[in-house]
C-alpha cells in the first residue's frame, strides 16, 4: 500500500527556486512509494487551513517555503490530535529552522534529506493560541535580523547584526515589564527579548545562547534591560559581541514556561511574522517530528 504525502508549497517563496526542482521531487517521492498530492498555497494562512483540514490523512507532510510558511504549516499540525511527520524544504531567505536542524538549503537535496535522514522530536512553542518553531521576540531588533543583508553575515557574523542594530538606536523603545517563571518574578524596563529554540535567528548562530538542544523541553529566553547611559549601552553591546551574560544589563535562563504582564501595547514576532501582544507562553516538548538528514 502506498503511503501517502502532502506537499504543501509556496511557489513565491524566496527567489521561487522550487519551480526548477519541483517535477524531480515529486518524482523523487514517488519512486520512494508515497501517493503525492501537491497543494499550492493561495494567500496569507492557506497553508495552516490545508493541514488542519487535511494532514490527519496523510503518513508525511512536507512543507516547501519560507520560515513564515513552515509557520502556517506547523500551527495547521498542532490543532491535530494525530500529527504525521513532517518534512521541509527551505525556499525563503532565511530559514532558520533549516539552518538549526541541518537540512539543506538546495531543494532537492533537502528532500533527499526527507527519503534519507531520520527523525528527530522537537519541541513547539505556544503564545496565546498561536504556535511558533524557533522564536517570538520584540522589541528594538526584532526586524534586524531580517533586513542585515546576508552578504554582511556572512562576511561579520554576529558584529553585522549589532552594527545594523546601532543604526535604529535612534528608535529604540522600552517596555515595562514583569516576567514569571519557575517560582521567580523580573520587573524592569527591556528593550528587547526573545523566547527561542533554535541555534540560528535571523541568519545568525548563537544569538539564543549556547548548549541548544530543540528536543530538551526548554526555552532559551533572553531579556535586555533598558541603558540608562551611553556607557551601559556600549557594556550591552559588548556583552552581544562576546555573548558573555552580564545580569548587570540583561537576563538569560532556561525554562518551559513564562509569563508576561505589562501595561505597554507591544508588539512580538513568532518565527520573523507578526504574533500579537503579549501572551502566556509554554512549550510542547517532543510535539513535532520531523525528518532531518542524518
């Protein structure tokens, strides 16, 4: 009996790449034995309705986009009692998921990677009723990461995203806020944070922190206070250069849940798309599995 496989796809995806390569691997799948049935997504949150509907059918997912489509497609998985595995092919400028889980960025060698490797848990974020595979952040550089061209990261490393970053200081906005978790309390003024289980956000590695396990049941968090003075904002820089924790200007810990209580209107992204105010946030450990290569 055949197994069968949704190939969930955003042809504008990056530089529409997977056009090229899109006949070989469905014809890769096939010869592999599964039934392939190809949807294309139409607009904003088409892949998450198609799986939700859908995915309970099919032995694999795969999904071939952005981070923002993965996104989609990994929300439309969590609303089912009886999740498939899920496959992915990176298309998007900056596939993070990709990057952290070590699946190729040439698509046909990412779905050889779907046939070939194995399967590794992962856990999934959850925020407010939304999910999210490796970040929700704000603040000051929530964009930066997104907009440092790639030539510069790979040339800079982590020096471009804080040198793109100097450049909006001119904007930077603090939020209040008071931060929950296993039994403790933070209250302060931050400029930035992110929740993430990733090694890589937005094309950089080791911006989470290090010893990064994406199957372990925690968040790496990140918080950074508020400078006072052009000197402690030169410190905070510093400390993300060397990526040496300093409690002195930001909080770094572990942990499978938080919470955020705040009177400021703000704003967060989950996985570099628009995620809503603030939230209760917890992890689902183990709650994907996906094919990664070997």
């Amino acid at each position: 009996m055949s197994k069968k496989l949704l190939f969930i796809l955003n042809a504008h995806s990056g530089k529409q790449q997977i056009k090229h390569h899109l006949l070989a691997i469905i014809d890769l799948f096939i010869k592999n034995g599964y039934e392939v049935t190809v949807y294309s997504t139409q607009g904003p949150s088409d892949a998450e309705k198609e799986v939700k509907a859908k995915a309970s059918a099919y032995d694999l997912i795969v999904c071939a986009g952005g981070d923002g489509t993965l996104n989609e497609t990994i929300n439309g998985l969590m609303e089912l009692d009886k999740r498939p595995y899920l496959g992915y092919i990176p298309t998007g400028t900056v596939n993070d998921f990709a990057t952290s889980l070590n699946i190729p960025k040439e698509p046909y060698s990412a779905a050889m990677a779907i046939i070939d490797g194995f399967v590794l848990p992962h856990d999934v974020g959850s925020f407010n009723e939304r999910f999210f595979s490796y970040i929700a952040a704000f603040g000051a550089f929530t964009d930066v990461a997104y907009e440092t061209p790639q030539q510069s990261k790979n040339l800079l490393g982590r020096q471009a995203y804080i040198l793109k970053g100097v450049t909006k200081l001119h904007t930077l906005k603090s939020y209040h806020l008071a931060v929950e978790y296993d039994n403790k309390r933070i209250e302060d003024d931050f400029i930035f944070g992110m929740i993430t289980n990733s090694t890589s956000v937005g094309g950089f590695k080791g911006l989470g922190g290090k010893d990064i396990s994406l199957n372990d049941g925690l968040f790496e968090v990140s918080l950074i206070k508020k400078p006072k003075s052009f000197p402690e904002l030169q410190a905070i820089i510093a400390f993300l250069l060397k990526q040496e924790p300093d409690p002195q200007y930001l909080h770094f810990f572990k942990t499978d849940k938080l919470y955020f209580k705040s009177n400021s209107n703000m704003t967060w992204t989950l996985d570099g798309e628009y995620g809503g105010s603030l939230a209760d946030v917890f992890i689902n450990h183990a709650a994907l599995q996906v094919l990664r290569n070997n």
